[in-house]
C-alpha cells in the first residue's frame, strides 16, 4: 500500500468527530488480521540491518515501503485502517472512535500543522489532560516528520513554558483550560529559549497557539480566550475532501517525542526519542509478554508521562488494538471500565493499584479479563502483590525510566509468585549489568570519560548501579547531548543511577538511588532497606526514609510514617524495636516524624525534595562530638 490518501469513507459537512454506539469493546470481534502486527515485525528486522532514506529518485510507491519497513506510525496506522476501518480505536467516557475516524482526524492535523509551516524536525508541544488528541497528535507529527513534546498536565503555565521553551516549540496545542491559564500569564513566560539541539544559537521560533475545540469529551472554549488563540477547527487545511498528506520517510534514528523528566532532582531534561527507541521497547513488551494486537489497554497513567503514552497506550494502537481513556485518574471509574470494556492490560503506579485494591468495588467487579497489569514508578509491596493475586490478576513489577523509553526489565505473570518483590529480568533486547558505584572512576581528560575498566559488576546478592545499554536507550538529552557527567559511556551504555542487586537466575530487585544513599558515619545506608521492612509492620501505611544532617554522622535516616491510626501513630522506639534484628543497628532510624499522607511528584513517585522541606524547619543535628573549646 502507497502512503498516500487513505479515504475515511465519509462526505463532505459530516462531522469530524464520529463516535460509535457504546458497546463492550472488548466483546467486539477484531476483524484485524495477524498481518496486522507485520510492521512491528518488518521494522524489528529492518532496525537490526539499518534503515536508509531513499533519494528523490525513488518513487512514491517504492519510499512507503521503506517506511513500512522502516517504522513509521502513519503508514502502520494506514496500513490497520485499510484492513479494519471500523475497528474501535480510542475510548474516553461516552465516546468510541474507529480507525477511520481517527486516522482522518491525524491526516486533516497533519495538514494543519503542515499548513502553519511545520515539517521534518520542528517540535510540536501538547499540554492538556489524557486525551484521544495526545494519539492522533504522535501519529499526525508523524506523518510530517515532526516531534511531538507531551508535557505534563499537572505542570503550571511557567513550567511548562520552560520545557516550551527548551524545546523550541514553534506550535503548542493546549486543552481549554490549560489554555485560560496560558492566556493569563502569556505575557509574562519565560519563552526565551534558542530551541536548538546544534552548536549553532538560533533566534527561537514564533509559537503559535492553538486550543482544542474539538474535543467533545472536554470543557467548551472559554469565550474570554484572547485573539491570539487559534482554534483547531479553524486552520486551514483541514478539509474533509482534502486529499491526505503523503507521510515522509523516516530513518530509525529519526526523532519522534521529546519526552521531558519530571525535574524532582533538578531542570528538567528532555529525553530524545526515535523510531528505534519506540519500536525496540514494544518489542521487548511483546516478546515478554505476547501478541498485543487484540488488546484493550486502559490508560490512567498521564500522557505526559514515559507510562501514560509508551506503556500499552500507542504500543496497543499501534498494533491493532483498542485504547480505552481515563481523562484523569478516578479509582471506581477505573474498576469499572475494566469491567465493561473487558480490559485485558493496564499500567500504573503502585499507589493506582493500592486506591482500586481498597475501593468497595474492588471485590465486586468482574476484572477477569485482565491478563497483566503492570507496575511502574515504584516496586508494588507484598501484600499489594498478594491481594491482586487473590483475584487471580498478576500485577507484574517492572523497571524503566524516560531514557530506556519506559521500559528495562519485567516480571512476567507466569514468574509473579515465585519471584515476590523482583521487577523480573532484563527485556530480550535490552543488556543490563549491575556496576559497582566505587568502582568507577572519572577518566584523566577534560570531559571526565568514564575510565571503563575501572568499572565493576557486583555478583548476586550484592548492590550495583544499573547501566543499561540497548535499541530502547535514549541516544541523548535534547540541548545537553550524551556526556559522561550525565550518565552515558562511549561504548553505548547509560548510568541510571537507580541501585538494584540480581539473585543466581537473574532476577533484578530494586535497591534504591545512588543518590537516595544515606551515608552515616562512611557507612552507606539505603533507604529502600529500611522502607521495605518498616512498610510491614501493622500500624504503618507507607513510609519513605530520607537522610537528614546530623554533626556526629554527617547523616543519619529519619522516617516519615503514614500511620494506619493517626490517634495512635508508631512511635520511634516501636519503630526501631521492630526493624531490631530485621537491619543492622546502623541502618535504624535516628528520627520519625508522622504525616497524613507522602507527597507525590507528577509521575507518582514520592517526592524526596519535599520530605526534605517538610523536616528542615523541626530538625536539630544535634552536638557534634566535641564542642568548639575542647
């Protein structure tokens, strides 16, 4: 098939937007065949030998088979709506879309923002809550050669504006309220930035502001909106009976997103992600864990979000399969969704699958078709792990991080009993070894290269930082490259920071951060230790252990505590009873400090920057060991 025109058999004035009647979409019948999934499969293949761009002799005909072949989104979409046009595509409340709805939707985009003058390798920036447009925005950028920056929607305006900024966005579409907040502060963002990846300082782009009114499943466009807000409706080239924009060609090593970290420790970065990142980590996913051509996959992590967009969401859609949509997270919506729509994947944080264990509905809801939910961010606990387990829904640990584009190892369901606590082994296409912190030493020359020979892998049982080298790892932050200081070595692999240990077959558990350490006295304390064994005893909920100044020690672990009875919570002597014999004495914590609940960053991890703020202002480190006449 040509990448040209692909017809979605509607006349002109039909509205844009058709929904299908709401029925049970996984009780629908896929009329999609196996060879729904062959461009995965080619692009796997092509990836290994390399992929080229064909010179402008070549024909149309013949470049949309290097594009299939090569990876591109548009024509694997084009390719799905072909075969099925009527497939349901995207779910979000009332609303369901076929392919053909929303592969002419993507097309009429792409031809807006081509339009507005966007095209190979321009940014194009997305801000608003879980959305079908997060979708058709990849596969419309896609087609152009564009990337696509999703931003958080929990970010304020000026945050936002700074990733905008780095970005150099020369288009962002906002949600309408995200677009009211935007208005208010225009003026006054920082949108500075020289958005280049070059040595070469470019003057910045002029942004271009469009709001979605399209959307039926959101708020209306405020009228108050100020004139320089396009409406998505309105671009030109958006023309029912226009004839589709041929997608280009694309190599593997094309970017695609920028997806940005969430800057808990720091600025934000952007993380550059190509065709072969995107591609590799699905077929990791499938590789471990099946077909997914036939699933329906429930998003509730943001799009904004490495889980939200990469983890089942456009992997599923990409695939053949069904996406259903959560606008934000709401836990009895989500049980019945899984219920009504016969969800058969997921992916969330522990704290997701904690919410829903606990809701009323959770024991009456009918979850058998789920087949594996996977759990991000964070190791889920034993007794999560157990209650799940109980309904027979293995929720299967996993690790990853925006640059391995979400994913690094994973426990499949089959291994979920017999390996508790373990995030699984390394993905099939992606190598992972446990170096030794103390073992690494900085190189002589003045980019402080990695000297690695120096660098040393811990045996089983012992505590390693996690190098992972693989087609799924980022090639590099967007502005600041692939340099040593920031994780990556000149033979391809990538320092995450992240500690973990392995056991003889292989299995990974995760054992903290590097810089999460607390060392007490040249004593280096995890943290993830001490939480692991306080988070059993009955009276606490959830615990997070950071490290806090102390003049003897230099630090010392203060616990902060969720109590189970907040009349009644544990005190720091019961605490350090019971963690007595389960630690050594070194490791117990020195301090406690009782709260509601821990507070999370915008990717549902606990935010350590604001335990440390929480504590600042009631913490002593006491006397040192000798006052200052001695």
């Amino acid at each position: 098939m040509s990448g040209g025109h692909v017809s979605d058999g509607r006349t002109s004035g039909a509205p844009e937007l058709r929904c299908t009647a709401r029925t049970p979409i996984g009780a629908v019948s896929s009329t999609a065949s196996a060879s729904s999934l062959s461009p995965l499969d080619e692009t796997e293949a092509a990836f290994e030998k390399g992929s080229a761009t064909p010179d402008e002799s070549t024909s149309r005909d013949e470049s949309a088979a290097m594009i299939s072949s090569g990876g591109s989104l548009a024509v694997a979409f084009d390719l799905l709506t072909a075969e099925a046009p009527s497939h349901p595509c995207i779910s979000v409340l009332t609303h369901t879309w076929s392919r053909s709805d929303i592969n002419g939707f993507a097309t009429r985009t792409a031809s807006r923002l081509a339009e507005l003058g966007v095209g190979r390798g321009d940014r194009v920036g997305i801000i608003r809550r879980n959305a079908a447009l997060y979708l058709i925005a990849t596969l419309s950028v896609a087609r152009l050669g564009a990337v696509l920056v999703p931003l958080n929607f929990r970010l304020p305006a000026r945050e936002a504006a700074t990733i905008i900024a780095d970005a150099g966005c020369s288009v962002v579409i906002c949600g309408p309220r995200h677009a009211d907040e935007f208005d208010g502060v225009m003026d006054s963002l920082p949108l500075g930035s020289t958005g280049t990846d070059s040595a070469t300082a470019d003057p910045p782009p002029p942004i271009t502001w469009i709001v979605d009114d399209k959307d039926p499943t959101t708020d209306p466009v405020s009228d108050s909106l100020s004139a320089r807000w396009h409406r998505l409706s309105e671009l030109p080239g958006g023309e029912l009976d226009r004839p589709a924009l041929p997608p280009v060609v694309i190599a593997a090593d094309d970017l695609l997103l920028l997806q940005y970290t969430s800057g808990s420790s720091g600025r934000p970065k952007g993380v550059t992600i190509t065709y072969r990142n995107l591609w590799t980590s699905w077929a990791n996913v499938v590789d471990t864990l099946g077909d997914c051509s036939r699933d329906v996959t429930l998003t509730v992590a943001p799009f904004g979000h490495v889980g939200g967009l990469h983890t089942f969401s456009l992997q599923t859609m990409l695939a053949g399969g069904t996406v259903v949509i959560q606008r934000t997270f709401d836990v009895g919506q989500a049980l019945e969704l899984i219920e009504r729509e016969h969800v058969t994947t997921t992916f969330g944080v522990p704290t997701m699958f904690d919410a829903m264990r606990c809701h009323p509905d959770f024991a009456r809801r009918d979850l058998s078709s789920l087949r594996v939910a996977v759990v991000g961010g964070a190791t889920a606990p034993l007794d999560l792990l157990e209650a799940y387990a109980e309904r027979d829904i293995p929720l299967c640990n996993s690790w990853g991080m925006t640059e391995t584009c979400g994913g690094g190892t994973m426990l499949p369901p089959s291994q979920v009993r017999q390996h508790i606590g373990s995030v699984g082994r390394a993905y099939p296409h992606t190598d992972i070894r446990l170096v030794d912190p103390a073992s690494v030493a900085a190189g002589d020359g003045p980019d402080e290269t990695v000297s690695l020979p120096e660098a040393t892998d811990v045996g089983p049982g012992d505590v390693g930082e996690i190098w992972v080298r693989g087609g799924n790892v980022t090639r590099g932050y967007w502005n600041l490259g692939a340099t040593a200081d920031l994780g990556f070595t000149a033979d391809g692999w990538f320092r995450t920071g992240d500690l973990a240990e392995h056991d003889e077959e292989g299995f990974f558990y995760i054992r903290g951060r590097i810089k999460e350490l607390i060392i007490s006295g040249g004593e280096n304390i995890s943290p993830a230790e001490i939480e692991r064994e306080l988070r059993t005893h009955p009276g606490v909920v959830d615990v997070a252990v950071i490290g806090v100044p102390d003049a003897r020690w230099g630090e010392t672990p203060l616990a902060v505590v969720v109590p189970r009875d907040a009349n009644h919570p544990l005190t720091l002597e019961e605490a350090r009873d019971y963690l007595d014999g389960r630690i050594a004495r070194f490791k117990l914590p020195r301090h406690l400090k009782a709260i509601d609940a821990l507070p999370l960053g915008p990717t549902g991890k606990v935010d350590r920057q604001r335990l440390q703020e929480l504590v600042a202002g009631s913490h002593s480190p006491g006397d040192a060991w000798y006052s200052a006449s001695d």
